[in-house]
C-alpha cells in the first residue's frame, strides 16, 4: 500500500509539474557557390555517346566545382583542372584547347575562405579534370569513392588518371574517407554525395538541400552534356554501361521526387542555375 501511495503522489506531482519542451537547435546556414575550374573550347560530343548519336557535334565545356558552406564549415566539390595552368591556353587535339582563368585558391580569397576553413574535399569521381587542384587543401578530408580511391592507389598514371593530385591521401599523410554508397556528410541529410557509379566505379553525384532554392543535384560526370539526358547516352570512355544506365535512372527518379534543380557539371547552360560567383545559392 505505501509503494502504491507513493507512486500516486509521484504521477501526481508529475501532472501538476509545467510542460517543458527542448529548445529546436538552429538549423546550419547552407550555401553554395559555382566556381570557374577551366574551359574547354570546340569538344567533340561524339565521345559522349557510344551509341554514335552525338557524331559530328562539338561544343564548348565548362569544369566547374563548387563550394558548399554548412554552418561554419566547407566542402569543395571536385577541384578541376590543375592550377599549374592557371592563365594560360593548352593546345590539346586539333582545334581543342584547355584553359584556367584562376584558381580554386585564388576564387576563395574573394569571399573571404582560405584554404585551411576547407574541411573536406569531396571528389565525384577519379578523372583528371576532377581532382587538379585537391593539393591545394592539404587539411581537409577527403571524401571519395572507395573504389576510385583504390584504382588510383594501385598503380602508375593513367589515361585520364593522374594519382599524384591526390599523392598526400593516397600515401596516408592527409586524412581520408573511402566512401562506399552514399554518405550524408554532416548527417542531417542537407549535403549527401550519392552513389552513381558506371563512369568509374566509385562515381558519386552531389545532393545539396537548400532552404530557399530547394534541392540541387549536381551530377558529376553522371552526364557531361544536356544532349546527352533524353538519349541516355553513355559515353564511349565510360567503365560500366550497364551501371551507368541504371544510376541514370537513380538520379532521375530522386531528381523528379525531390522536385530538384539538375546541375551538369560541364554543361556550360547550366551556369546561370546558380547566382554568378561570388554570389551563392541559398
């Protein structure tokens, strides 16, 4: 009886005690910014199309990264072409060149972010055009797929690949994270690189939430072209075709659900979906 008293007196002290109720923590401020990583004039669209449906045609491409603020920290996305060619024009193939207005470093200056506030690097994916600058960031983690990672600490240059871009992470001397699936960086679900592989077995796409703009999908080398979307096209240096169709269809399926802007990352049309650097998305 005196244990059932007891309790009694407790519910009751309970209910007649006010309601307290957690304080929701701030959400984290998310930006993001398009930052200029080099051009490409003239490119043959026929290497973007196994099929041959892109045969005969040739445009101009833009290698972007981007920069993503959560909170107080920053993720670069991708890290373009080398800053050795920073300022200059690279002839490359017959009536094709390759150039770098300023470096990744030099664009951060304008807003204020130096090097060492880079808290990760995340990379989509092991090609050159993609991981030119990363040195530049020697502090950060980098962030990318385990299998990639593993391609590039295997062995000897490559066409395509060029492992001494990433030589402090591959030799261990930088922190690192081999990334298998997706991976939501902060885990709130507002940055998550999402698996897409295909173009190279460690491919990941970029999901960015942002509170005014919405979703951003940043597609990697998912598609390097807007010709490309409706076809399907897979590129003729693509590693898996049948992986690369099947994360086509992924990342079409969550861009219709999240009612997403699609960001082609060499697709100069896609540009003026952000704000002109060095004004951000948010």
């Amino acid at each position: 009886m005196k244990r059932l008293a007891a309790l009694a007196a407790g519910l009751a002290l309970a209910a007649a005690a006010p309601a307290t109720s957690a304080t929701p923590a701030t959400p984290p401020e998310i930006k993001l910014w398009r930052l200029d990583c080099g051009h490409v004039t003239n490119a043959d669209l026929d290497m973007f199309a196994d099929s041959y449906a892109l045969a005969g045609k040739r445009k101009d491409l833009v290698i972007s990264c981007y920069l993503v603020r959560h909170g107080n920290d920053y993720l670069l996305w991708d890290a373009g072409f080398g800053a050795e060619l920073a300022g200059r024009v690279q002839q490359g193939p017959p009536e094709i060149t390759s150039s770098l207005k300023r470096t990744i470093v030099d664009q951060l200056r304008d807003i204020g972010v130096k090097p060492e506030q880079v808290r990760h690097v995340g990379i989509s994916h092991m090609h050159y055009d993609h991981v030119g600058q990363a040195a530049s960031f020697p502090t950060a983690t980098l962030l990318i797929g385990a299998e990639d990672l593993a391609i590039l600490s295997a062995g000897p240059e490559k066409p395509l690949l060029e492992p001494k871009r990433l030589a402090p992470w591959i030799a261990g001397k930088a922190p690192r994270e081999a990334v298998v699936g997706d991976k939501d960086v902060y885990g709130d679900g507002s940055v998550v690189m999402l698996t897409t592989p295909g173009h190279t077995p460690g491919h990941h796409a970029l999901l960015v939430r942002l509170k005014n703009k919405g979703p951003v999908l940043i597609t990697g080398d998912l598609y390097h072209v807007a010709e490309q979307v409706p076809l399907r096209a897979v590129p003729r240096f693509n590693m898996d075709r049948v992986q690369t169709l099947s994360s086509q269809q992924r990342f079409g399926a969550i861009a219709d659900a999240l009612k997403a802007t699609v960001i082609i990352e060499h697709e100069p049309a896609d540009v003026p979906k952000l704000p002109a650097f060095p004004e951000a998305a948010d």
